[in-house]
C-alpha cells in the first residue's frame, strides 16, 4: 500500500494517481475519489494496471475501494 502512496507523490505518475475532489476542490489520491463519469472509471482502471507493473503484487486497494463506491452509489439513490 505505500507503494501507491508514493507514487500519487511522484511527478511522473500524479496525473494519474490523484484527482481533484469534486466535493472540496483539493487534490485528493484516486483510491479515495468517488467516480463521477466514465473517464474516472477508465483512469482507475488505468492507475490499477500501473499500480501492477510497479510493485509485481496485489496493492490491496482494489477490492476496498469498489465495495467503498457501491455503497456510496446506493446511499446516494435513497
């Protein structure tokens, strides 16, 4: 997991790994970003991927953060 941490630190791959915050306005790290569009979902997917290459192991972020956003999807429909 510190892996992902110093890479949204990173120069090279923060356009990636952080987002601004629709709700704040700040530069938050994308596995705390709740997706808004379909272009979200593809730079998750993307910064996944990217997150593979570098650290050759499971992150332990992927799982967390899509059961994060289902709730939040169904929370926000009631």
């Amino acid at each position: 997991m510190q892996g992902t941490l110093l890479m949204a630190q990173d120069p090279e791959h923060a356009d990636l790994m952080t987002v601004t915050s629709p709700f704040t306005g700040n530069k938050i790290n994308r596995f705390t970003h709740i997706h808004q569009s379909t272009e979200d979902l593809r730079n998750k997917v993307k910064m996944q991927r990217l997150c593979g290459q570098k650290t050759a192991a499971c992150f332990q972020r992927c799982v967390g953060m899509d059961a994060f956003h289902a709730e939040q999807y169904i929370l926000s429909r009631r």
